[in-house]
C-alpha cells in the first residue's frame, strides 16, 4: 500500500503576533518536499522532493500564493474560528 498526502499547518505565537506558515508532502511516511514561511522557499529531502523544490521555486506565481499563505490562510483562519476555540474557559470533563 502507498499513500502520498500534503499536510498544512499555521503555528501561531502570542495571537497572530508570529505566523509561521508550514507545507509538507509527504510520501510513505517520509517528507519528500516542504515549504516553510520562515524559510521562504521549497526544500526537498528526496531526488523527486529536490526536481520539484527547484521547479516550484522556480514559479513566481506559486512561490507568491506559499509566501502570502500567512495572510490569507492562516491569519484569515485565525480571525475567523479563534475566538471560539481561545475564549473558552472552563474546567474540562474527565
């Protein structure tokens, strides 16, 4: 069995004070290629990972859409569900 998948996630520090933004393919449980907003670029860790870093890295339009995802993904989604999940207070269930 394979399984390939992508993964996106948003790390926030202090509310939306630090934003990092984080975009991993993943194939057989090995990461063959990311994005990190703190670096700025693709980095593959695989042949396959590294021909796609440099062909994506290469695409000013996809490098535009990963490096404003802090904006419009991230922050966007922030605004949007935390102030129901930051808000909540309470003693929680056993």
């Amino acid at each position: 069995v394979l399984q390939e998948m992508a993964q996106f996630e948003c790390y926030f520090t202090n509310g939306t004070e630090k934003v990092r933004y984080v975009d991993r393919y993943i194939y057989n449980r090995q990461t063959y290629l990311m994005f990190d907003s703190d670096v700025g670029h693709f980095v593959g860790f695989t042949p396959t990972g590294e021909f796609n870093a440099k062909r994506f890295n290469s695409d000013p339009v996809m490098m535009e859409n990963k490096r404003t995802a802090v904006d419009w993904l991230c922050r966007h989604n922030y605004e949007v569900s935390g102030p129901s999940i930051t808000e909540r207070r309470g003693e929680r269930r056993a």
